[in-house]
C-alpha cells in the first residue's frame, strides 16, 4: 500500500475522506464537461469566469447568485432610509441611513429576529425600555417580540445595515426618506430576490 493509499485527501467537495474523488457535470460554453471536484474553479460554481466567458452552472441544477459585495462601503456610501439589498427566503438583507436626530420608530417584529450591523455614526438602540448607545463597529441583536427602535444622536448620519430572519420588506424596496418610508411601508409578499 503506497503512502497516497493509507492517506487520501479529503474530498473537497464532499468532505469525504475515504479517497473517492467526486465530480461534477459542469455545463459551460463549450459544452459539457465533467471536473473532478477538487479542480473545479471557484468562478464555475454559478459565478462568471474571471476570464469574461459566460456564467457556468452546475448541470441540471438552478445558478443562483446570492449576494456578494463589499457592505461596509456599501453602507457608507448608502444615502436611502431604506434599501433592500437581496432578499432569500429565510433573510433580507438591508442598508439604512438614519438622518441626525430621526429615528425607525417604535415597532414590533413578533415573528422575526433582526440583526444591526452600525457602520458610521452614533445613536441609540432601544429594546424594551433598555437605551443602548451605538457606533461604528457595534452589533446588535433584537429578538423577535421585542419592541424597539433605533435612533440617530450624531452629527452625522447613522448608516447601518441590518439582516431580517425571516424577510421584512418587498424586494428591491428603496424608501429615499423617513417619511417616504412611513407613506408607502409594504410589508414582504414572499417574493424573494432569485
């Protein structure tokens, strides 16, 4: 028994240690083609080739893209109240910029956790009657149930995103304004980004 043989490699796309290499039927412009999985480049799992050549998927099964982007400068660079990044059936993923001085406004989320992640400036973050004072870096957790509201009490405004589980909004929502977003709130009719 040769040293390969007592060790194989781990299966990368599996996690399989027994020494069976899998492969994948990868279907690209030039036709069919099977890879073993450990040679399969990263672009071919439902991303472009970094090549500029055309999307490659997995044979028989849907591409989906997801969402891959820089957030934190996406948030930075955001100036909506409200706009909704991607939207997957379990979570939403959105950007926010609290305006100094305003707020979301109380509210209840009786079937959804949310998660905030702050970006810039500073504010509060209220659950249940507890004030926490937030900035740049900091997480935060609200559970479903809980009544809460984030406020912006900087110079600058609070510019944050936050991840809703399950979704909260339509997708592709873009509130400019608080107010625009307290005339048209519409709440997620389960369609979802992809």
């Amino acid at each position: 028994m040769t040293h390969d043989e007592q060790n194989p490699e781990p299966d990368r796309q599996s996690g399989r240690d027994d020494g069976v290499e899998s492969s994948l039927d990868i279907i690209d412009e030039a036709g069919q083609e099977s890879f073993p999985a450990s040679d399969v480049p990263c672009w071919t799992l439902g991303k472009a080739d970094p090549d500029g050549g055309s999307i490659t998927q997995i044979k028989g099964e849907r591409s989906m893209k997801g969402f891959v982007g820089n957030i934190e400068q996406l948030t930075e660079e955001n100036g909506d109240f409200r706009r909704v990044l991607y939207t997957g059936h379990n979570l939403q993923l959105v950007l926010m910029a609290i305006n100094p001085g305003d707020e979301i406004g109380e509210e209840v989320h009786p079937d959804r956790d949310q998660f905030f992640r702050i970006e810039a400036g500073e504010g509060e973050v209220w659950i249940d009657g507890a004030c926490n004072k937030v900035k740049a870096d900091d997480g935060i957790v609200v559970p479903q149930g809980a009544l809460h509201n984030v406020k912006s009490t900087g110079s600058e405004p609070l510019r944050l995103y936050t991840i809703y589980g399950p979704p909260e909004h339509v997708d592709g929502t873009v509130h400019k304004t608080k107010a625009d977003a307290d005339a048209h709130e519409e709440h997620f009719d389960g369609k979802t980004t992809e």
